[in-house]
C-alpha cells in the first residue's frame, strides 16, 4: 500500500493524529475511570462516548444528511424502537444468521473473529517479507506501529522472513477475496498456513458461529425475548404499508431511519471503525421490480465520475480501480440497475459535501458470498484512511425478501396494488367444474378432487383440454387421495378464455443505502486533518464550515478589561442567531490560540482589539488561508451568515471586505 | 378534576383526537403487523415508533432543546453509550434500588404495578361515589371513558357507590400522597382497602421489588453482564473530569446529553406516556455547593409567574396551585436555591416557546420519600393531559452524590481545585512525632500507632495537648492493636500553628434538569390541538412555526397540467432553501385538501390558481386564522423565510402584503 498522506502532501502521522482527537476530547473511550483503575473484569470494549466537538460534529453530519436525503428526496423518516421482539428477527433471519466466526486462544481462552485473524497474521507474513526483500517503505512502518490494536491480535514487531514467489501470490490473492469465506473454509485456510493468536503464538480452535445480536428480555415475566436491533431496516419494513398509504398509495417513495444499532462485535478494534454501539442512517427506497428499476432523477447523477472496484476484479485477486461515470457503469450492466446507480451517486455528493477527500472515496462491489443470498447487487462507499479502506456505506438491491418474508410470517398483504393504465388481457385455459355431478360422484373426496384440478399448471390444462376434447375423459392424480381418478366429460371442461385484469398486484423491491455514521465521521476526521507547514505540533482540522463543530472563534487581543464587554456582546449575539460560537478569553499569545482552536477545527475567528472598542470593526480570519479582513460588526456577521448558509464563499468575503494586515499571529 | 377543553374552550374528545395521530402516522404501536396477526406472543407493549410527521416534530422539539439550553448556555454536550457495564450501575445504586413494586394477579398471573393499581381502584371508587351523589360531571363520564388502557386495570363502566365523607377524605389524601410511599405501606394500603385488579376483581399478591433496567451481555463470553442506560446522567458524570478540562477547569458549568433510555415498566399504559424505550435530554449543571447556588443570570428569570405545588401542600392531602415568582419562591426557600430557580425558569419559556399551553404548567415538588435520600430538592414541571397531570421535566438537587460514589470506586478525584483568592488561614493543632524514637520503641506496631495519633480529631488533640502539657504523658486507643498505650513528650509534641491554603478542593454538586422528550412531544399535541368551530371532525394541530413538522404546504386550485411546473418550481426552491414543504396536488377540494394538512398542523399554505400561472403571484395561508395574502414568489418567500426564523409575525407579514379574498375553502 501506498503510504498515507494527510491533505497537503505530508506523512499521515496517526499518533499525533489520534492524540489530537483525545485530547480536544472528540471522542474518548466508555467509562474510562473504570477501566483505568481496574474496576472492569469484563469485556466492555468497542463502547465510546463523544464529546462536546464530536457531539456537535456528528450532529452536523447528521442535519446536512437529513436536508441531503430526507428533505431534498422528500423521503418519509421513521423513528423505532431499538427494542425487538425474537419474533420479527427470527423471520427476518438475524436470530439463525447474524453471525460472525469466531476462534479461541486454546491456551489464554481470547476469542479472536476468524477472518480477521487470518487477515492480520498473512498481511503481519507479507510485511515481514517485503523487509527481508529490503523493500519495506516508510508508510509500511508507520503502518505497523500506529496499529495498535488494544487487545485485538498484535503485530507490533514486524518478523523480517523471505516468502516464496508463488506464496506471495497466494496470500494475495486470499486477502483480496477475505470476504468471501464460510466458515468451514476460513477453517481450512488457518490449518492450510498454520494461523496462530500472534498475541502468544498459540493454536486456535476451528471456527464456530457467533450470534452479533445483544438480547434481553421484555416485561417482568422473562418470557418474552428481544434484542437490541442490529441495523434499522427491519422497523421500516414492518411499517411499509402504513407508509404507503401515507403516501398516498404512490410509489416509487422511500423511508429513512437515523439511529442507534448494537453489534456484540467478537473482538472489538480500531478505534470506532468497529465498535459495539453506532449511529446508523438507513435509507429502504421501494421500488417497482418491472421496468428495469429506473429512477426519474437518474440524469442528474449519470456524468460523475466514481472510482469502482468491482467484483470481477476482487476475484481475479486484484484490487484496482476503474474510474468511470455512473451511467456508463450502469449501461455497461457492471452497477445493476438506474436506482441503484442513481444512489451511488447521491452517497458519492453527499460524500463530498460534508468534506470527505475525493481521492479517498472508492465503490467496491460485493462478491458472491459476500452478499445476502436474495440481493442482487451491492456496492460498497470505502474510504480510505490508515486503517485501510473502510466500508462506510452500504448500497444494497435487496429485491422482495424482506417484505416477502415478513408479509408471509405475518399474512398481511405488503404489497402495492396500482390500476392498470391498459387493462391486461391474460389469455388462460380455466376450468369450469360441475359441482352438482361431482359431489355425488366423489363424496368426501369431492373437495380434494376439486383442489387438484384447480391446481393444474397452465400447460397441463392445455395438454388435458386436449386430451378431454379427444377422449371424453382424462385422469387426474389426486395428492390428498393418493391415487387417480378420471373425470368425464361431463363433470368439467376446460376452455381457453381472455381474463380482464385491472388491477396490478406486486411487493416493491428495496434499494437500501446503509451509513455508518461513526465510521464516516471517523474517516472524514482523517480526511480534514492536516498540520500547518514544517510543524507537526500544529494540527489543523480543515471541516466545511457547515459540519464545523463551532462556528466561530472570538479572540480578545489582551485580558485588558476594556474587552470583556464587547467579546461578551458578540458572544451573544452570535448565540441569538443560532451560531455556535467559542470565546477564548485566555492570556496565551493570540497566534497560540488561534492554534488551539485549529485543532478543533473553527473556521472563522473574530479578533477583537484596540481598535474594535474605539470604532466597533473586528477581523475576521479564515482557518486555512488565515487570511483576515477588517469591517464593521454589522458586515461581518452579514459575512458570517452568507457563509454559513453557503451563499459565500471566503473568497468572495474576501474580495468585497478590506483586508487586514496586522496582528495574526500566524507568521 | 374540571373538564378538561381545547385551547379554544371546547371539550377535548381524546378518541377524535388519537384516531388523527395514529391516522396521520404521528406514531403507531411498533410490530404492529405481528401483534394483530397473534405472532407476538410475549409482553412486548410500551413500545412506539414515530412516523414522518412525528419524527419532524420531535426532531424539531430536539433542535430548539438544543437551541435553547446547549447553545445559549455554552453547555457542553455528550454523546455516551446506552451499554453501560454492571460496575457502573452498581456503584450509582441503579442495580440495587432502581425498581418499582409489583403485583401479581393471583387468578390470572398478570403483573401490575402496586401504585398505579391503588390509584386506579381509589380513583374508580371516588367516580362511583360522585356519580351516586349525583354528581358526576360530563368531564369524569369522558375521562373514564376515554381512559381506554390497554391492558392496565380496567375500569370502563363506573359502579354508582355512595361512600362515607371520611372515606372521601381519606381516599384523597391516600392518592395526593401516592408517590410517597414505599412497597410494606403500599401493601398495607392494599390489604386496608381490599384492592384487587378491576380486570376480574382477582386478588393479588404483596407488592414485591421489580428492578426496572434491562439487561444483556456483553462481549462473546458471557461473563460481562450489562444493563441499558435507564437514563443518560451517569455517562456525564464518567466523563466530568475530562469535560472539567476541556472547560479550561472553570466553574460552573454545565454538560447535557440528548439520547435513548430504556425502563422495563411492569405495566406500560396511557399510550406514549409510560413507555419502555424513550428519548430524554438531561442536563448536569455543576455548581459549587458554596456560597448558597447562586447564578449569575437569575435575574433574567426572577420575575417569571409560575405555578407551584409545593411539598407542604400535597402531605396536607391537598393539590391547591400558588401562583408566585420565582424570585419570590426562592427567597421564601420554598425553592432551595438560585440555580434550581434558575433552571425552572428556563425550563418554563422552553415548554411556552415548543407551544405547551401556559395554563396547563405546573411545578410540583417531590415529597421527602420520593426524592432520592441524597436529593436536596426536587420539582417536576407537570403538563395537564386527558390522562392528568404528566411528570415530563424533572429538576433535582442531587448534592455531590454521584461524583462522590463514582469518586470513591475509582479512586478518581471527580473534585474541582482551585486558587484561592486570599489564602486561607486554617488555625489548627498539628502533632509533631519523633519517628526515631516512636520507631524503635513500638517496633511492628509503630505504623499503627501513628495512624492512630493522625486519626485525632481536632478537638481530641486539643484537649491531649493541654494533658501532655500537664502530666507529659498521654493514653491513645490505637484500634488495629485493639489496646490503649501510653505515650510520653518525648515522642511527640502536639502545637497550635497557623496552615495557609492557597488551593481549595471541592465536589461540585449537581443540579440536574431531565427532559422525558416523549412525553413532551404528546402532551404537547393534546394542548395544540382544537377543531374548527362547530366541527369536531375538521381537527387542527396549531404548533408553533418553529415546531410544526412541515411548513408550508403546496397547492394547485386543480389538477390541470397548467399548474404542474409551477407547483413543481415552488417545491423545489422551498427544498433548496431548506424548508420543509408537501405538494397536494390531488383532486380534492382546495378546502379539504387544506382541512387535510391542518390536522398535519401545516402553518403555512401556498395557493397556486390560474393569476399564478399568468402572473406569477401565489396566495399565502396562515392555518389558525385561515386568512390570506398575496404577492410575487419573491415576497412570499420572503416572508416564508422571516415567519420561520422569527424576525416576523404573520400579523406583520399580513399588515404589509396585500389581503387576498378569493377561494380560501374556509368559509
């Protein structure tokens, strides 16, 4: 792998990085105190609290996707419960099939997930290769270190041992296609390469089944089990037909979900890429499966660009990109079908919008196995960051399964049922039966001779009709008799018929976008941050200013009392209009905490000075310029405002507002 | 209890009103195609899941929340786990003592909750006895009626019993003080008045503790038990060191965490109102427990009328209102300090400002057994519903007791240090020991020996000093040797000596205002909603423009193909503006279609007739007084634009922009 760079071209250093992070408190691990003085047996890893800049950042990410989706696509947004019955996932197949494989430490009794283990012991195999080849570059050291997996399997000493060719090769290619084993194979390949816990070295037991569901119980008397939902869909789904007539029975519409899911991951790592609780944004768009699933909007996507790994790729154990426009890829039948390709493209802006880098984002289709047996299709949205690519959106065709099976278990009727626009004539051999001469003749068999008649295929009618017309008789096997009976002329004909149907009948297909909020916000985390030139120390976090966590920074020149009350009026004034700002009234030198705050990534800062207090004018500075320009209170919150709202950009602030050469500190 | 009416005097029909919000899919029961299929077979009630329309509304209830106290007050918002490990529930005394006290039906093995049963029965008992006096009023025939549980107690049909006047009186006073009592009163109380489930008239077993927290596991192995949150504080208090830090360690300040919670209720009832999965929005304000509470912006809500129901008044079997300042129930100590009353007042303009109705607001305080033990006060703001007065925001006084109990687990010092202004001058009597001396002559039991000397309080060293001074030789108990022993003036002096302070330590005490988001959203649709005069079937939602989940609503006087684009136009530049619209463009009459999207509470209405099409002009409709303006897109836009942010009144919009007669479909 290439080594990593942060946006203007310097190493990506994931210490400094992270260190960043927890110490501007955007994130810090669950229940700290206790863990730290040994007040936790168990194993409550993969939880993570988020503080006040990540708070505010997760709930910007979240408004823009809901204004991006929900509002633009005038989409129908659900709130359910996390809370479940056994019941609904039983029928939706999470109770048999939401597992994950999963290994022991034969000796220490950890238990490892399998895929992963094999992953980090053959790639740990293939570095220690490329040293011993002396072809180890700089990213891969730093890769090998910053990886520090809590308790997950350990590579921190990369062992330098030649591999042959051809096992080069081989691994390769195991790694590419890693998510496209079974069980039974993933147990194959750890005996195959003799796949240890590299934490101890010891042999692991054979992969068996784990169920990632958390569950409880419901009500005081313990009969009834539940779990905690491990994804959102399943609470759209059981609502489709009250959503459709929400909507006034018109389709194609979709429903949305933000909230949390619960996954009792085996081994919990990397920070929160793979985490126990999570913020999810679930999209179910309904779609009718006749017609080629086009989408109305389809044109307004088909010119971007996008980056496809697909699955043809993976499994020749490649993992190159092709570069191609959305509607090529649909018209080259590589991305299903229209509505899939248009969301493809709606994930990508929406991407772009909340500041992902564009060199960073990659669609990887899903192999075979990979997949859900009933899906036709599914892409990923990856991002790139230090951890590797991280599947970050899902974008899944789930065909009818998921109301087909609930509307089955359930018998009420989830489906869309539409007037034909043309009346459709359905030419059928029907069978008319004599049921005053076929009672009397059968007796108490006379219903079961009727149900197979009845259930005669269209062919067999043709072929019995004409056998009827010839002989006068025909013989029908009759299943609840176990036996055949033959049936004359004059109890039944069989006659060809043109039926008149008005109304069409049909269950929609699913579209499903799938977001990972924490691993989205994680990934965008690394995508903004940079650090100012020749100094690692001073870390900026380079956010559009609409996910930016605060808005504004209002920085005093001196503690001089003279400040306090203007610094006090702007605070709150910004505060009435609903602009989250931060005052940082401390001694340090301006320029220090114009540092501080980079790293929490504000975008505009206000300076307040001798000058503002006699002639009411402040600065206003731009984080990654850090250009300023100087104008009266009133103009620069109108600059501020037209910013926020998208309707400027800095550069057109800048041209219009005087520019302002004095103190910046940032020299 | 008086009748209870809409806001414009009329008698709330609480079966009208619930068939418009399960109609409008503001919410539904969740699983509701497995429950009246018969494929649920366990207790899985008191849970609920929100539509497009209520979804909108409590998000929008969450942003102004956000808003009002995270923004303005500079708090510093959380995001923490919901899996919380048992550790952490131990030690805040959740896993011990978080329970209600339940009932078993002896018949039919039902599970009741002991208070609410009392209430039910007592409550029943006391309609019986008015409707034998001949005196039941229109509002308890309603009330009773209307009081469908679903499968709480039933009381449908109210027996005509006359009781005794000091049977009256002793009933009421039992349900003033319902809340005050613990599991033995409540069985004697059981016992006393003969109480059984109304559901089959069954007796029922003694009231047994019900821990109230659901529980799971966490991690593959099983041994890591683990509860969800039953409310968001003790994340916040985990992480108070760190927010401590991240507020430059200045006091107060305040954190605040908007999430799910989660309550196993034995006997979910009243709808959205006791349910088992919740959205809350807590705040722990953290104060210094000096210098009285004080806040600095007290003055901002001192002179707020509120109504009070106060402690003294309900153990006087009373439910009497005093109306008074908060400036005024602070300093007569009926509220305990500055900080609590701030926050009441805060909590109030919030409730006015999402559109609760100002009359039907009240603070009651929490009686002593009510209350935690470590509480110093506790106020609930109550909103009056069909089903009475609902807790919905409660603000307590939780002293230092949480950061202390944490504290003391994690060895953590959770305490604010800080400079003193002026040094303190702490006079005390300090004891000089001579190790080299004491060492030798105790030899093994010299460490206990001094521990024991340390251990003196000061008034014990005060008067050895004056005996050590007098016989030169004092007699000390030193416990971990279970003996006395005798100690000369060689071996210690004890002196009087002057210590400065410059550092003060301290545990914050917390003030803790919670918002139970659900049960907001509902009683809130009870106040905003009313009917057209002399129409109970034309129902109105009249929410505040900041609140209401669509606003503004889209159209065409007909369906002809004329209007299409410009219908289309008009939504899209809404959209584009960030402002939720909805398009009717459906056949039905301009009037129903606007009756329609009254009961969606829909603020504002574009019309779009054949003038619009030629001219471009378009008609504004404001839903409460159904009267109309009309002007360019522009200008409607415009004010579309200022009636949501707040900078205009529809009566401003109305006095500038021309009046419009033409069809309204009102009249």
């Amino acid at each position: 792998m290439a080594e990593l760079t942060t946006r203007n071209g310097d190493p990506f250093d994931r210490t400094l990085f992270e260190s960043l992070l927890k110490r501007r408190l955007f994130y810090t691990e669950s229940f700290e105190i206790y863990r730290t003085s040994g007040n936790l047996t168990g194993d409550s890893r993969g939880l993570y609290d988020y503080g006040p800049p990540g708070c505010a950042l997760q709930s910007n990410i979240v408004d823009l996707w809901r204004k991006h989706f929900v509002l633009q696509e005038d989409m129908l947004e659900l709130d359910c419960t996390i809370l479940t019955p056994e019941e609904v996932f039983k029928t939706s197949g999470h109770v048999d099939k939401f597992e994950d494989w999963m290994c022991k430490d034969l000796k220490k009794g950890e238990f490892l997930r399998a895929d992963h283990l094999i992953e980090t012991v053959l790639e740990a195999r293939l570095k220690g290769d490329k040293v011993a080849r002396g072809n180890a570059v700089e990213g891969d050291k730093a890769d090998g270190e910053g990886k520090k997996k809590k308790k997950g399997p350990k590579v921190n000493n990369i062992k330098a041992m030649k591999l042959e060719d051809a096992v080069v090769a081989e691994y390769e290619e195991v790694l590419a296609k890693i998510d496209n084993y079974d069980g039974s194979e993933l147990g194959t390949l750890i005996k195959k390469y003799d796949i240890r816990n590299p934490d101890g070295d010891a042999p692991v037991s054979p992969p068996v089944p784990f169920n990632l569901m958390f569950k409880t119980t419901i009500g005081p008397s313990s009969a009834s089990p539940g779990y905690l939902r491990p994804e959102t869909a399943q609470g759209q789904f059981l609502n489709f037909k009250k959503l459709l007539d929400y909507n006034q029975n018109s389709m194609p519409f979709a429903s949305a979900s933000i909230g949390k899911s619960f996954r009792n991951e085996i081994s919990p790592r990397s920070g929160l890429l793979r985490v126990r609780e999570f913020l999810m944004a679930e999209i179910e768009h309904f779609v009718d499966p006749e017609g080629g699933k086009k989408h109305p909007k389809f044109d307004l996507v088909k010119d971007l660009q996008l980056s496809f790994l697909n699955r043809a790729t993976q499994l020749g154990g490649k993992t190159t990109l092709r570069k191609t426009t959305i509607g090529e890829a649909v018209a080259s039948k590589m991305v299903d079908n229209e509505t899939l390709g248009y969301f493809l493209g709606r994930i990508y802006t929406f991407l772009l919008k909340i500041g992902v880098d564009t060199n960073k984002v990659r669609f990887r289709q899903h192999m075979a196995n990979e997949m859900a047996h009933y899906a036709t299709d599914c892409w990923d949205a990856e991002l790139q960051t230090t951890y590797g690519w991280i599947e970050c959106v899902g974008c899944a065709d789930r065909s009818a399964y998921d109301l087909t099976v609930h509307s089955k278990k359930t018998k009420e009727p989830l489906v869309v049922r539409e007037s034909r626009r043309e009346p459709l004539r359905v030419e059928e051999w029907q069978i008319d039966i004599s049921k005053p001469k076929l009672g009397p003749l059968f007796k108490k068999n006379a219903k079961a001779v009727e149900a197979a008649l009845i259930a005669l295929s269209p062919s067999e009618r043709e072929s019995l009709a004409t056998t009827l017309e010839k002989k006068g008789v025909i013989t029908v096997t009759v299943p609840e008799m176990a036996e055949q009976v033959e049936i004359s002329k004059d109890l039944i004909s069989i006659v060809k018929r043109t039926r008149i149907e008005n109304i069409r009948e049909y269950i929609p297909n699913v579209i499903e976008p799938s977001f990972g909020i924490g691993r989205i916000f994680y990934s965008l985390l690394e995508h903004v941050y940079w650090h100012r030139a020749n100094d690692p120390a001073r870390g900026v976090l380079s956010f559009p200013i609409s996910v930016a966590p605060t808005k504004v920074l209002i920085v005093p020149l001196s503690t001089h009392q003279d400040f306090v009350p203007l610094t006090k009026k702007i605070t709150e004034d910004l505060r009435e209009l609903g602009i989250s700002c931060r005052a940082d009234e401390s001694s340090a030198s301006i320029g220090k905490r114009y540092a501080r705050n980079d790293e929490l990534g504000i975008p505009l800062g206000i300076t307040i000075d001798f000058d503002s207090v006699k002639d009411g004018t402040i600065t206003l500075r731009e984080r990654d310029s850090t250009k300023q320009v100087r104008a009266s209170q009133e103009e620069v919150f109108v600059a501020i405002e037209s910013l926020i709202n998208g309707k400027e950009k800095w550069e057109d602030v800048f041209a219009r507002l005087p520019e302002f050469l004095g103190q910046s500190g940032d020299e």
